[in-house]
C-alpha cells in the first residue's frame, strides 16, 4: 500500500510539473505574439516635419580693420606735442605727435636769406641748387610730424610731451573700421562655389546677434598649409560693423552658395505605393485614417523629400516596417509577378 502511494504522488508531481512547463512556454509564446503585434506596421506612426537645407561653407578667423596705420617717428628727436589721444577720431593729414624742428626751421631760415641774396647778384646756376636744398630741408621738417593718412580712429597711442624718440620707434596705432575685413581658408574642392557678393553671415563671441557680410574676391592661386592640405584665401568683407566689434575678434561663419531651402521630410515607411498611386494615410486626432496622394523624392536613405501633399507636422501610419518592404503588395497577381519579392531597390541618398 506504501509503494502504491509513493507512485501516486510521483505521478502527480510530473503531471504538475508538465503543466507548469506547458503554462510557462504558453504565456512566453502569447507574450512575444503580443510584443510582435505591437511592432507591425498598423501600430506606428510618423511624424512629417519640415527641415531648411543650407548649402553652405563654413568658414573662420578674426576680422581686421579696413586699414592700419602704425604711428612711427622717421627721426630721433624730442616730443615737443602729442595732439590726440586714444579713441579719438582723426582726418587724414591732421598732426598727432611733433617732435622739435628748431634746428630744421633755422636751417630754412638760414637758406632763404642766402636764396633772397643770390637773386639779387642775379646768380641764377646757384639759385637752382639752393632751391632743390630747400625741398630737401622742407621734407626733413615735415618728417618731424606724425600725421594720420587716412581718416580713423586712434587704437593706441603711448607717448607723451619730454619723451625722446628714436627713428622707427612705434608709439601707436590708427585704424580705419568703417568696414572689417578678413582672410578665410577655402578647400580647393570647394573653391568653385565661390563667387564675389556672395552672402556671408558671420557669429562673433563678443556679439548675440549674428552680422551679414559677402565675399570680396580670392586670388587666382592656392596654398598648401602646414597640415598639407591645399587651400585658397578667400577674403570676406562687413560693412558698417556694430561698434562692439573690433580688430582681430574671432568668428565663425557661413558662406552661402545658395540660399536656404526648407523640405518637407519624413521617413520612407509612411509612404505608400499602389499601383501608379504614392499615398499616405492620416492619422487624425480622433484615430481615424484618411488616405492623401503625395509625390516624394528620395532625400536619404531612410527619408523623402515630399513634393506635394504635406506641409509638415501631419502624423502617418506606416506602411511598411523598416527592413521590409515600402511598396504595399497591390493584388495577389502582382506579388506573383514579382515572384513574391518583397525588399524594393533602396532609395539612393542625396
């Protein structure tokens, strides 16, 4: 009786056992039905949104003034006035430093009294000699000013009245920044984009507004860079700068070869084909689907480019899964003509 008992709960132990084994895989089974279903195509959607294509070059550097002029003295000498000061604008020609021409003038002085002499002892051989001197000692008192040769603005300026200066000493800067300018390196393979007056919009650091600018010109021959690349330096232009601006401030830039263009994307498996139709079908707010025709072209590998239809933010349901085919099977003959190929040619990227 014992044994006949030990055999019975045996028994039902396996009997349990197996139905547990039997329950699990059942529930792992519908669990991945489930999961399978969730994933087919009738359960997604997408989202058509617009992007803006720039066909651009993107560029950097720092911006130089419009001119530059390094204040020097041609002379040695003593600085008997200073002025200007740093900031202060100035018109071409207009004296900034001078240094002592006491014994400059003497000289002229000196020269003329012998000029007026001579003419009236008629000596007229002398007289030319004397007055190629006296443009001679004219150039030597001029050269004891320092003067602005163009219109600007002083950066610099470091020198004051006592001060000794030897010829060649640098005691300031004038610069002109009624426009800005700057040397951009250009990849040789993109150099026949490159026109005059072509739009370019700089970013600098010290300004949150971006600034418009337009290619000047680029010379007819390239460069090779220390990381042996070839490149050509194209020169970039702003007018009338903020005045937060200044020489040698750093930027980033963009040259427009062409102007923006915005598109109207989404991905290829909400695209449907039947027949010689190309549809999408709506989702709106309610669920229901309303079936559209559209005309696409390829963008990238996974996206068109939509023609006509859309204008962006509508929400598709797929079509096809990714890895399947995008095309949907238009009648049972049409799958046999195809001979139940699935996988159309890939749309090639732009």
């Amino acid at each position: 009786m014992k044994k006949s008992s030990k055999k019975s709960k045996t028994k039902k132990i396996i009997l349990i056992s197996i139905g547990v084994v039997i329950f699990l895989g059942a529930l792992i089974f519908f669990s991945r039905k489930i999961a399978d279903s969730s994933k087919q195509p009738e359960n997604v959607t997408y989202i058509v949104r617009k992007e803006t294509f720039e066909n651009v070059i993107e560029i950097a550097g720092t911006v130089s003034a419009a001119k530059s002029q390094k204040l020097k003295s041609l002379n040695d000498g003593t600085v008997v006035g200073v002025y200007k000061k740093e900031g202060d604008s100035v018109k071409k020609g207009d004296l900034i430093v001078q240094l002592d021409d006491t014994e400059q003038l003497y000289n002229l002085a000196n020269l003329d009294y012998e000029i007026s002499v001579a003419r009236q002892n008629q000596t007229k051989g002398k007289i030319t000699l004397m007055e190629t001197q006296r443009t001679s000692l004219l150039r030597k008192i001029q050269d004891r000013k320092i003067e602005a040769t163009f219109d600007g603005v002083i950066a610099s300026l470091d020198v004051d009245p006592g001060d000794y200066l030897e010829a060649k000493d640098s005691i300031g800067t004038l610069v002109d920044t009624s426009y800005l300018t700057a040397d951009v390196e250009i990849a040789e393979t993109d150099i026949g984009k490159i026109k005059p007056n072509q739009k370019v919009v700089f970013s600098f650091p010290a300004c949150p507004e971006n600034i418009e600018g337009y290619v000047v010109s680029y010379p007819a021959i390239g460069e090779v860079t220390s990381r042996g690349a070839t490149v050509v330096n194209a020169k970039v232009r702003i007018d009338n700068a903020p005045k937060e601006i200044l020489p040698n401030f750093s930027f980033t830039g963009k040259i427009y070869i062409t102007e923006p263009e915005t598109k109207i994307v989404v991905e290829r498996y909400a695209i449907g084909h039947q027949q010689r139709e190309t549809f999408v079908e709506i989702v709106d707010k309610s669920g229901k689907t309303v079936k559209k025709s559209v005309k696409v072209e390829p963008y990238t590998l996974e996206y068109v480019n939509v023609i006509s239809g859309l204008e962006g933010g509508e929400i598709l349901k797929a079509q096809s899964s990714p890895g399947k085919s995008g095309r949907m099977k238009a009648s049972k003959a049409g799958a046999k003509k195809n001979n139940g190929a699935s996988n159309p040619p890939k749309m090639p990227p732009m």
